[in-house]
C-alpha cells in the first residue's frame, strides 16, 4: 500500500535544531523522527512510501535513498515553492499519478506514533470514507485542528487551531489521514492548499463521507523543543514505543558497539549510549540521557537527563543539564549549562 510523508516544512517550532537539519531528520533515540515513521509504515503493510521535501531536502533524500535498508519502496518529490500539505500531495499527484489507484496514508514527517494503521484502515473501509482523520484527546487543544464527531464517527465540525477557551471539543487532528483517491480532484491545482485549514472544511461543506478515528495509542508531535525533549521520555517509560537500532545490555540500558567506557566512568540508567562513544576517566552520564554515535564525554565531564547528537564532544569538567547538543558540536569545558540548546552553524551530515 502506499504512503506519502510529508516532509517540506521548516521546522521554525523547533529552532535552533532545525537551522541545520531539516526537521523530519532530528534524531529521536539517534534515528530521525521520520525513520521511525517509515517503520511504522512498512510495519502495516505501506512499503511504497513517497516523500515530498523542500527545506534541505537533501539530507532526506540521500539518508534514505530508496528505502531498500528499511523494507520500503522510497520516492522523493523536491518543492521548489511551498503549496501547502493538500497542495504537495496534488503536485505528486499530477507529476506521477502515484496515488491514484487505491486508498493511500498521509502521515507529517514529525508525527512519533505507534498507532495500529491496519485497525484504522479497517475502520475508514467499514465506514466507506473519503477520508478519515485520526484523532487524539488533548488537554489544552488550541494548537490543533479540533474536531467534533456525530454519533457513528462522522465528523461535523472542525475548527482549526481555536483560541484558548473556545475549542468546542478536545479531541484533535493527529495528522494522520486516509483518503480514496477521489479525494485529489476535490484540491485545485497550482495554488497553496492545506489539509486543515482548506479540504477538511470545504469537505464537510459539501457533505462528503469525512469521518474521525480515534485512538489510544501514542502519538507526539515533536514539533518543539519541550515536545522533543519529553518524547525521550516517554521511551525510558516505555521502551515498546519506537523502534531502537542499539541493543539493550542491562535493565535501563542501552548501548551499541565500539564504546569504550573508563572504569571509573559512571554510568546511570535510563539511558542509550551509540555505538563507538568514548566516555572518560570519572565522566557520569546520569539517567535520562542519550548520546549518538561517535560522542566523546571526556574526565569529570557530566550528561544529566541531556542529548548528545552524533560526534558531539563535551570537554573535561563540564556540566550539561537537561541539554540538547547537536551535530558536531564541541562543548568547551569548565562550562555549566543548564535547558540548553547548543548546535553548529555548519550544515548537518549523518
């Protein structure tokens, strides 16, 4: 079956990270988010994946090739201008006919989900849909397309992004869509059109078989920093919510090849450790923490509930706390930093 990732946007929520990676590529547990979307696909059955980029679509397109490494069928459509998440699916649709012979997925290329996409096909073909949405109950729903369903799971209303206070429900658009193919000649060519804010209002205004699916599973939007940060958490509290490429070696622990680990060094758990890290003479790498491939903590240096991006090397005697380090970046040491953001200002490679 087939699937389009959405993957052109900016990522401006997720500045700095984003100034040098495009957002579907920030690594979540030293994997990009979309990778663990591509799992997910293949997973239930969607292993012909297309994937619209813009913003660096580079580092997409040559990370994933073809997808042949992760069981998929890959193709990449690179935007010159911006048309919006309905739009990029139109210009795929008139540049390949891709999608046009059977339902097919969309899914944002920052959606960290372990949702069972083959109960909610069978819930969209049950209902006949054009096109089904899933959903999810949220406290505060103002970020969000917001949604209210009849009895039967019919949409009939949908309000996006409401001011606070207003929302008239709180369940809300995950960005996980099913549509018929019928559902491309309902978006006007050449102009920017979106999901939310465009096809879903003009498709319950004209009556069509629009319905939500809600479900219970995990879904973030890892759309922000703060989101970015607890998504790591939410593995440590559950280790069965995404797929990790390092092998576990004790309880709250795991750690790929190559490490080489003083044995002074002091190692708390949870955490991930990637492969080939040097970790020096009285390090501590405290729970809560995940370092990439390749990272060097080095003597009396501290990692507390921080990430390490892959290469990253923080220097003796210094201390990061609830940190985010990126790509190649060298923290200096004798320095304390405390909610910080610290990432290169050359571009990304991984």
């Amino acid at each position: 079956m087939k699937a389009l990732i959405l993957s052109a946007g900016v990522g401006s929520r997720l500045d700095p990270l984003t100034r040098n990676v495009p957002k579907p590529m920030v690594p979540v547990l030293n994997q990009p988010v979309m990778e663990h979307i591509v799992h997910l696909l293949v997973k239930h059955g969607f292993n012909e994946i297309y994937s619209n980029t813009h913003y660096l679509g580079e580092q997409i397109e040559n990370y994933f090739h073809d997808g042949g490494s992760l069981g998929a069928q890959m193709h990449f459509h690179r935007e010159d201008e911006l048309k919006g998440t309905a739009g990029g699916l139109k210009n795929i649709q008139e540049s390949t006919q891709f999608f046009s012979d059977d339902t097919f997925l969309v899914i944002g290329g920052d959606d960290l989900t372990n949702i069972d996409l083959t109960a909610m096909l069978k819930y969209h073909r049950s209902k006949e849909a054009l096109a089904t949405i899933a959903l999810t109950t949220v406290t505060d729903p103002s970020h969000f397309g917001v949604v209210v369903l009849e009895e039967g799971g019919r949409i009939s209303r949908f309000v996006e992004k409401p001011a606070p206070g207003t929302a008239p429900s709180n369940q809300v658009n995950t960005g996980v869509y099913l549509f018929e193919p019928q559902i491309l000649d309902l978006i006007p060519s050449g102009k920017f059109y979106d999901f939310g804010k465009d096809l879903f209002p003009f498709l319950l205004a004209q009556k069509e078989a629009f319905y939500g699916y809600t479900i219970h599973d995990y879904w973030r939007d890892v759309g922000n920093l703060g989101e970015y940060r607890e998504a790591h958490q939410d593995f440590f509290a559950n280790n069965e919510l995404f797929h990790i490429n390092v092998p576990k070696i004790a309880e709250g622990r795991w750690q790929g090849e190559g490490c080489n680990i003083h044995k002074t060094a002091i190692i708390e758990t949870p955490c991930v450790i990637g492969p080939r890290c040097e970790i020096g003479p009285n390090a501590k790498i405290c729970g809560g923490s995940v370092l990439g491939e390749s990272c060097t903590v080095s003597e009396n240096a501290v990692v507390s509930n921080s990430i390490l991006w892959a290469r990253s090397h923080v220097e003796n005697n210094t201390h990061l706390e609830r940190c985010v380090v990126g790509f190649d970046c060298r923290v200096y040491s004798d320095a304390a930093i405390f909610d910080g953001t610290i990432v290169s200002p050359h571009p990304a490679k991984q």
